[in-house]
C-alpha cells in the first residue's frame, strides 16, 4: 500500500486570485441576530456602528444545492484547498478595526489568500489555510480580518467528546464580566440560516452521532467567538474596540449551559467561554482603542 501524499503536494500550485464582493448593509441581519440573542431591541440601526465580528452575518453567499457535499459543506470554493476527502474546522481569527462598519452605507469586502501552513497534530497531518478579508466604506479601509482554518483529508483518529450532553450542570467563574446562554437546537438552526451555513452538525442530530462520532449538536464556533465579544458590547458599551483576537480550541453541545467571562483591564479585556466540563471552549483578547 502506497503510503498517503503529504498535504501540502496538493497546494504546491493553488494560488487563488482575490476576490472582491459588495454588500448593501442593511440592517436587516442585525435586527434579527439581535432577536436570535433575545436583545431587547436591535443593536444598531442605519447609520450607526456595526458591533464587531456581526460582518459575518453580511456578503453571505447561497450556493446551488448541487454544490454541496455530504456535510453540508461546498465541494468546491475559491479558498478551499484542493484536498481529497477534506474535512475543515474553523479555528480561530484576528481582526483590526480602523473604524467600526456603518449600516446603510454600501461596503466592498476583498477576500484573498493570506498562508497555507502544513503541520502535524495529534490526528495526523493538517492544512492551515488563512484567509484575509478587508472590508471598505467609501474608499476607505475599516476593517481588516483573519480567519485561521484547519483542514485534513479524511476522518482523523477520533476525539475525547462526552457521551451524553449535561443540560443542568452550570459552569463557574471569577471574572466580574459575564453572560449566560444554553444554546439549543432551534437557536443553531437559526443561526445556520443567518449566516448561510449548511453544515450539518449544526442541526442534523442522526448525522452528528452516527457520522461524526458526536453526542449532539454542535455549536457553531463563531457563536462562542460572538458570545465574548458580546460580553464586551453589553458590559463596555461607550469603549471602541480598535482589535480582537480569539482562538476556538474545544466544541460545545446544544443544551449546554455556556458561560462567557471576561477581566477588563485599562487597555482591554481578556475573555473566555466555559462550560462545567472544559474552562476553555474558546478564549479571546479585545483591546479597546
């Protein structure tokens, strides 16, 4: 048996050129991400600031269903390397706000690619793929951000999940910031649609135990990234934040209890998104300007 290609023979020649879409930045999406997040009214309206990493509910895009894979994930896309069998997780992001992005103001969004990295893990080989996305308003750049994603090709050994989710055991923290959610089907299932997400771990439970190896659903990772910077936004709300990094490191559960917590200090926030099984779902930094 020929032992498997390394990962990066695969991207020895993929160079996507940039790609360059426009979005109207109505504030439609806001409102009812806003409702998703039972906020008593909408967070901002036409002309005001956009809250930070809510780009992502905006420049959506809807593919053909004969598009998409197995997973519910496109088969093909400008920035999906060319793996065989490939699996992607997202993992993590950074993003530097000049000036937050208005609502009601068109904005142009340039997405290219930033790195492609092999690395070796405990699952074998993976793909770290960046992707960078500036966005502008009136010929100026507000916005710039990172996405880190992983990817292997094929299943890889399996990891350490619950077998049975705990809906009733609530997690514990220190710091003084924090914000309470328990996540359950019908909230994913809305949030796949507010941002055009067709995976299936998000709202398909048969698929998530029996094909992923899963106990339930999973919540989505920027829902957690969300959840932090929500923190920021209710607790903070007269303080700009100037940048943000964040890292998503284990998955939750639908009908898990999740804690965000965050320390503030002069300069900025350092958070974190618990449940009572792993203190760090998800970490992040905000540094205001």
């Amino acid at each position: 048996m020929q032992p498997a290609a390394p990962l990066s023979s695969y991207v020895e020649n993929w160079h996507p050129e940039p790609v360059n879409t426009h979005d109207p930045m109505d504030p439609g999406p806001t409102a009812a991400v806003s409702a998703l997040l039972d906020l008593p009214g909408p967070a901002a309206k036409a002309g005001d600031a956009l809250p930070p990493l809510w780009q992502w509910f905006h420049f959506l895009h809807w593919p053909a269903q004969h598009e998409l894979g197995p997973d519910g994930h496109l088969r093909d896309a400008r920035f999906l390397p060319p793996l065989p069998d490939r699996q992607r997780m997202f993992a993590g992001g950074r993003c530097r706000i000049v000036e937050p992005l208005r609502l009601g103001e068109p904005a142009e969004r340039v997405s290219s690619l930033g790195s492609v990295t092999p690395k070796h893990g405990r699952s074998g080989e993976l793909l770290f793929v960046t992707e960078r996305q500036e966005f502008r308003q009136s010929g100026r750049t507000c916005l710039v951000e990172e996405q880190d994603i992983v990817y292997r090709s094929g299943r890889g050994s399996g990891s350490q999940h619950p077998a049975v989710v705990d809906d009733r055991t609530a997690p514990d923290a220190e710091e003084p910031w924090q914000l309470r959610l328990q996540p359950d089907p019908t909230l994913l299932f809305r949030l796949s649609a507010l941002t055009a997400n067709a995976h299936r771990i998000h709202y398909d439970a048969p698929y998530c135990r029996d094909t992923e190896g899963y106990p339930g659903l999973v919540v989505h990772g920027p829902l957690l990234a969300l959840l932090m910077l929500d923190v920021v936004r209710r607790e903070a709300p007269g303080r700009q934040v100037s940048s943000l990094a964040f890292r998503l490191r284990r998955p939750a559960f639908a009908g898990e209890l999740l804690l965000a917590a965050g320390s503030p200090s002069g300069t900025g926030v350092q958070l974190r998104t618990v449940t009572h099984r792993d203190a760090r779902h998800a970490t992040a930094e905000v540094t205001f300007a």
